[in-house]
C-alpha cells in the first residue's frame, strides 16, 4: 500500500491520532512513548449514552499477526478507565488469518474488552470519507459549514437599517437599499489540552494542566489568531451553523466570495501545538536540597500537547454601502445571524473630522447627504432644519455669520432681510443684542450712581 509508506511508525501514529480525531472520536491523544505497552492511541466514544474508552494499537507493518491482538487485550484490561473498554489495531498492510480469526473469537463470546481490526482497506475507504491523503498521511479540510451571514427573521439590509436610526433627522424609510457583498473566511477553532509535570531531585516544581480554544484565520500563509471578540462570535455561534451553499445566498447579496482554506487541517493541528508548547514554556525557580536557589525552564513535549478538536468553519465578513446623495458610506462586519463584531463603520464618523464611534451624536444634512458631528451641523436660517458646514452658503448679518442651503436661498433671505425693521434686523444676532443691552443698562446704572440720584 503506497500510504504513508515513508513515515516512521510514531508519524504514522500522528497520522492516526488525527483520522480519529476527525472521525468524531473524543479526548484523542498518544499514550506515553517511554515503552511499547501495546498501546499507542487512547480516546473515548459515546454509544447510547454510555462514555466508553478505546485503546489503539498502531502497526505500520505489512502484516500484523495474532500476537499482537493478544497483546493489546491484556493492555486493555489494565488500563484505568471507569467505564467499558474496546480495542482497536490499525495497520497499512493486512492481518494474519489466526489473528482476524482471534479478534471475531472475542466478540462472539461477549468478550469485555473486544477488538476490532482497520486494514490498509479500510485505511483507503477512511481517507476518502475524510479528506486524507494517502501519499503525505496530511488530512484536508473538508469544511461545509459556514456561519449565517445574516438574521434569519430580518433582511440583509437589517444591520445596517438598525445602525442609521440614531442619526438625527434622518428618516429609516429613505434609506435605499444597500450593495451587499459577502466575503466567506476559512477559519478553524481549536481546542487542546496541555498537561505536563516537571520534576527535580526536590520534587514537583512546576505543572500544567490547562485547556486552551483558539480561532485562527485559515487562509494561505500563517495562520492567525482573531482577536477575543471574533474568537467569541465564532464560538458562540458554532452550535448553530448552516450548510454552506453560494446559490441560497445569490438572492440576498450582490456579491459572493469564497476564500479557501490554505492549509491541511495537519498542518493547523503542527501550528497549535508548537504555539501552545511556546506559549506553555517558562522559567521557574525552586530551592534544592543544599538550600540553594536554582532555575529550571520547563517547556512541555510534543506529547503533553493533545490537540481534542479542530472545527473548520466559514466566518462571513458582510460588507454593506450605502449611497446617499455626494457620500458613500461602508459598514463592514463579521456576522453570525444576528449576531455581530463591526469592522468598519462610517455610518458613525463624521464626513470633516476625525470624530467617530457611537459615543456622539451625528446629524445628516439633506442637502448633501453628509453625515455630520455636533461641531459640523447648523440650522439653516430660511428653513430652520440642519444643514452642514461643507455644502452650506455663508453670509454675515448683524455681525453673525448664517448659514444656508444655496444662493437662492441666501438671495431669498438678503431681501427679507433688508424689509426688516431695525430691532427685527438686531435680533439676527441675539447675543450681541443680548450684550449690547446688558452693557447700556450698566452705563445707566453708572450715571445714576454718579448723579447721587442711587
């Protein structure tokens, strides 16, 4: 059999450690490899409720005889495991008459630990249900899961609908429909256990035994931890994926891209561990018997490290643009249903400043289409409603600059302007009135005081 004829036989129990992992088989991870007990894989399943555990004898030899099936129902019955037991030996070559014949003797007798045997037959029927190469013993990625785009019980557009209704004097019911493109990520949740001892002549000085989840961008190249909100998004949310399939999303988005996953899920399953043994590795310091302080830098092997589960998945990445009048305004976001983590939003940033975010208040201007901050917005004088200080025409009246839609509208105002009466005309500029006032009554109040007459 031309599979994974070149690995050594601890790769080809890596090899394996992952086809059963992709199987759906639960807590996979290598036994110790201080000495051959029989036992190179344990792992757990669920049938009918029941937890049962599994011990793998691995053989990447062309034939595998009935000795090694004894072998590995002695190891089974030692091994610790509160609940009922089963064997199982994998091998790329074949099995021996006497140890097929050994292996169907245990089940009809209702044996307790019962063994059952994978040939390099049925290595070639698992590859093709999973992904795996026969010829590098590297598992693809076969990923038919995406998260929702968008709300089920909403519309495409809700998101960015739900993201104009706190700018002020603008009405939800104008806003045209947006382009919508949808851009499908390959990402991969992994979840691993590290547990490592380290000892010295003084005892235990350090211990790890901790579970870690991460997500990681799975594009071409490094894979990429996302930060802890999309992390969160996507673990949240993986309960409740969808199949993925272009045609059911063509009659809601305008554009669909699929980006492809770069790496084999081996090669992701390679990353985790060498980052989780980096990020595990540190420097202790401890007291030896001689009452002298020594350091130790623990740094956990490639066999602490269990890689439980890897779970691709597609992350949409929704990009919405909306036009209104001279702007155009993008809202970008990872999306899982109604559930969201926002990447880009110039809904809230006003079009003439650095201001944005949801922490101020913003104003369109109907004039232009802008959307504008506090500092940016004024009322037009003839109407009395917002318009912005990009597009606005500007005139000074009783020393105060106001602000208006366009010449016509200046032009209008010049003329009722100049019909105006004088304290009509000073009223333009209620503050300087306002102060004007203040200051004549001051200067009445001074003449009076001067005058002996208060």
């Amino acid at each position: 059999m031309p599979v994974l004829d070149e690995l050594s036989g601890f790769e080809f129990e890596d090899v394996m450690e992952d086809v059963f992992r992709k199987l759906g088989y639960e807590n996979v991870r290598q036994a110790e490899r201080t000495a051959d007990e029989g036992r190179d894989i344990l792992m757990e399943e669920v049938v009918d409720g029941t937890r049962r555990g599994i011990v793998v004898e691995c053989k990447h030899t062309g034939t595998v005889g009935r000795p090694v099936v004894q072998k590995l129902h002695s190891a089974i019955a030692t091994f610790e495991f509160d609940g009922p037991k089963r064997g199982m030996v994998v091998t790329t070559g074949r099995f021996t008459n006497p140890a097929i014949e050994y292996a169907q003797r245990l089940q009809q007798n209702d044996d307790p630990f019962p063994i059952e045997l994978l040939d390099g037959t049925d290595l070639r029927e698992i590859a093709d249900e999973i992904g795996l190469d026969l010829y590098n013993g590297r598992i693809e990625i076969l990923c038919e899961e995406t998260l929702r785009p968008f709300d089920p019980a909403g519309s495409v557009d809700a998101q960015v609908r739900e993201a104009f209704r706190d700018i002020d004097n603008f009405d939800e019911r104008d806003l045209p429909e947006p382009f919508s493109q949808a851009d499908f990520e390959p990402v991969v949740l992994i979840t691993a256990r590290t547990n490592a001892v380290f000892e010295t002549s003084v005892g235990v000085v350090h211990r790890i035994n901790e579970l870690n989840q991460f997500v990681a961008h799975a594009e071409h190249g490094q894979p990429d931890v996302l930060d802890d909100r999309v992390a969160s998004l996507v673990a949240d949310n993986l309960h409740s994926t969808i199949e993925f399939d272009e045609d059911r999303f063509a009659d809601d988005v305008d554009e669909i891209s699929v980006k492809r996953f770069g790496q084999t899920e081996t090669e992701y399953k390679e990353w985790a561990v060498d980052r989780l043994q980096e990020y595990h590795t540190t420097t202790v310091r401890y007291t030896g018997d001689n009452n002298v302080t020594y350091t130790k830098t623990c740094e956990p092997n490639l066999s602490d490290i269990s890689v439980q589960s890897i779970e691709p998945v597609y992350l949409p990445d929704i990009r919405q643009t909306t036009q209104l009048q001279d702007y155009t305004y993008p809202y970008e976001y990872y999306a899982a249903g109604p559930s969201r983590v926002t990447l880009e939003d110039d809904i809230h940033r006003c079009v003439h400043c650095e201001t944005s975010g949801t922490g101020h208040e913003y104003t369109y201007c109907e004039n232009c289409g802008s959307i504008n901050c506090s500092s940016h917005i004024k009322t037009e004088r003839l109407e009395g409603t917002p318009v912005c200080t990009g597009c606005a025409v500007t005139e000074r009246f009783a020393l105060k600059t106001k602000y208006f839609y366009d010449e016509g509208n200046l032009e209008s105002f010049r003329e009722e302007y100049e019909q105006m009466a004088f304290h009509e005309k000073a009223m333009e500029n209620k503050p300087l009135m306002g102060g004007s006032v203040l200051v004549a009554l001051l200067l009445i109040f001074g003449a009076l005081i001067a005058f002996g007459i208060v």
